[in-house]
C-alpha cells in the first residue's frame, strides 16, 4: 500500500486541453495526486463507475467545499436519504412526463422565435446567438424564474461554474460568483409570493410545495441554474461544430443512418461538458493499492472516463455510430443528472434538428477552441447560414 503518485499539470495547458494528460495518468497512474488541484484523481472509467457508488466512502457531502460555501448546501452535496428526499421533490418540475408535456413545446418556441431573428443574418456566433438564448429560455420556465433574461440566466451560471472551480482562489471570480448568488436570491424573493399563490410544475414552484426549506430551495435551484445553462448552452454549439466538421455523419442523419440522438449523446461522451465530479474521501481508503487519506479530496474524472482505451475503440475521434451506452456523461451513481431528460429533449429533439431545418447549408466560418476541464465547451463557433 502506498500514498497516491504525484503528476504534475501545467494548469494554462490542461484547462486548454486536458486529454493528453488524462490520457497519461490512464496509462502511468489511473489515481494519482495532482498537486496543482490540491486533489487525488481518478482516471479510468471503471474505478469511477464503481467508486461513485460508494458513498459511505466518496462523499458529496463538503462542509468546506466550494459549492457549498458559495451556492448553499444542495442536493448535490448531500448522500442517501437527505439526498434521495431532495431529489424526490425536484421530480416533478424534470421529469420525462413533464418535460414531454410540458417544457418541449416551450423549448420548441423559444428555438422558432431565436431562429427567425437569425435568418436575418448571414454569419452568426452559435455560442453567443442560438445557444445560449435557447438554454436560458428552456431554463427559465424549468426553474419557474421567468422574470430572468436569458443573459442574466447565462451570467448567473457562469459566475456561479466559475466559482465552484476557482480552486485558484482568483478574488474577482469570486466577487462575480457572489453576484450571481445574489441575482438568483433576489429573484427567488421577488416570485415567491406568486408562487405561494398559483402552483405550476416550475422548479421554484415544486420545491416550495413540497415543503422544501427555503434555504435548499435557494440551493437547489441554483444548483440547476450552474448546470442546467451552461452545459446545454455548451453541447448545443458544440455538436453542431462536430457535425459541421464531420459532414459525412451529418449525410448519415439526413439519411435516416443515425439520429441527433446519437450525435449528442457521441458528443457529451467526446468532449464531456461535465468533466469532473469532486468527493470528500470519508475514511481511509484503499483502491488499486493506494492510500486514499480521510479528509482528503477526489476527483472523479468524467472526461478522462469516457475516453478509456478500455472501454472505447479510438476515444479520441468523433463517432455518432459507436455505442455509447458505457459513458458517464450524466454520472454514474445516485447523483445521476437528474435533468437528463430535459437536456436530451432540448438538444437532441429541439436545438439540432430544427437549426439544421432552417439552414440546410451552414457551414463553419473560423476555428473552433475549447476551453475548460472541470466544465469544457467551445468559445465560439462561427458558422455563416
């Protein structure tokens, strides 16, 4: 038995492009410490398969962590039962019904209104002009915050991904961090008397129903606030710039050969908008014969998961033909997405094929970078129409 291996990261390099040195630590060291992160990582996609499971021992639950010290203790940080209740009572503001029933016909709205304003255009950034507005209206009447702005919901969400990250401590990510909590709270206070008032299948809505304190209520919705925006946001442009770039799989779905089904879902697996979970290790552990110290915090590597040689032929490639059914693009255990449906219905069901059917002939119109480890998605995407 030993402690974990140290690897050492350039973090500029690996918040450019973190694959190379997953793709090592997969070969050299599958759970090593990375001191640069202040954390031991789990690399191969089997040991975070069955790890997540193991609550008693990769805890959610972090006192100290950042989300919790910035964004309230939600549901996300909290295991078995308390866990369970939580996402019982979200349920019926995500569930597959509701988002069939009720959120597809307004996501479908949302994406008409963006489209007909881009027709006017002949060159457009998908990021900044389709995708983001159509993630923050789908989330604005999922969370029932109707009187945000699809910006404002954006700005909430990225102040609030950039926070939960700032493992650097960087004091101006933190200030705007602070001043999405404080948007979303204030917001939550100007609808709560509506809410107490005309029930809907909202968020804001069910959680106070249920009888959901206000201060998890407040939690919880700004837990789905931080993913729900800027993971869709980011796998909207992001598969779209796949398919423009590999216009062969694109024929493949005109064809009938394939679906945006399978496109998204090669997508989330490929580039994993969600690329890391983080877990308290809640007493002393071994796995794969290393030391994993109470106390001490994991990093259950999602991305580096879904590219394990193991597991998939060719990780690297972008393939909406391969089986996917082995990612852990929503996680894997308990904490499972619990807004799966809905992003699947948005993206695959919505956002993809409607855009494609308004402008059968996009093409790309620059280059592509993307950004990010923790949470990855494109900059920008330029596409003429």
């Amino acid at each position: 038995m030993s402690a974990p291996p140290n690897f050492d990261i350039d973090p500029l390099a690996f918040k450019q492009d973190p694959y190379p040195a997953l793709a090592q630590m997969r070969s050299q060291a599958p759970v090593c410490f990375v001191p640069q992160l202040n954390a031991t990582l789990l690399t191969k996609r089997d040991d975070i398969f069955t790890c997540e499971k193991n609550i008693d021992i990769f805890s959610s639950q972090q006192p100290g962590g950042l989300m919790t010290v910035l964004m309230g203790e939600n549901m996300m940080r909290k295991d078995g039962e308390a866990h369970l209740t939580e996402r019982k009572q979200m349920f019926p503001s995500v569930s597959p019904r509701t988002v069939r029933d009720h959120w597809k016909a307004a996501f479908k709205g949302s994406a008409l209104e963006i489209l007909d304003g881009l027709a006017k255009h002949d060159e457009i950034d998908l990021c900044t002009q389709y995708a983001m507005p159509l993630s923050g209206h789908a989330l604005r009447v999922i969370t029932g915050l109707t009187n945000l702005t699809a910006a404002q919901m954006d700005f909430a969400s990225q102040g609030m991904i950039d926070g939960v990250g700032n493992y650097g401590g960087d004091a101006q990510i933190e200030a705007r961090c602070h001043e999405a909590t404080t948007l979303i709270d204030n917001t939550i206070d100007e609808l709560l008397p509506q809410v107490s008032d005309n029930a809907d299948l909202g968020m804001l809505s069910v959680l106070t129903q249920s009888g959901q304190s206000l201060e998890s209520v407040r939690a919880n919705i700004k837990l789905a606030i931080s993913g729900g925006q800027n993971e869709p946001r980011d796998a909207i442009a992001g598969t779209i710039h796949a398919l423009l770039n590999n216009p062969d799989q694109l024929a493949m779905i005109g064809s009938g050969e394939a679906t945006w089904l399978q496109a998204f879902e090669e997508y989330a697996r490929w580039m994993s908008p969600i690329g890391m979970s983080p877990r308290r290790i809640a007493s002393p552990f071994t796995w794969r014969g290393v030391e994993l110290e109470e106390d001490s915090r994991a990093f259950l590597m999602f991305g580096s998961a879904n590219r394990d040689e193991d597991i998939f032929d060719d990780p690297d490639t972008f393939d909406i033909t391969r089986d996917t059914s082995k990612a852990i693009s929503f996680g894997a255990g308990p904490h499972f997405c619990a807004g799966a449906a809905a992003s699947r219905t948005l993206i695959a069901e919505v956002a993809l094929p409607m855009i494609f059917e308004r402008f059968p002939n996009m093409q790309l119109a620059g280059n592509v970078v993307y950004d990010g480890w923790a949470f990855r998605g494109p900059a920008s995407v330029p596409v003429r129409l």
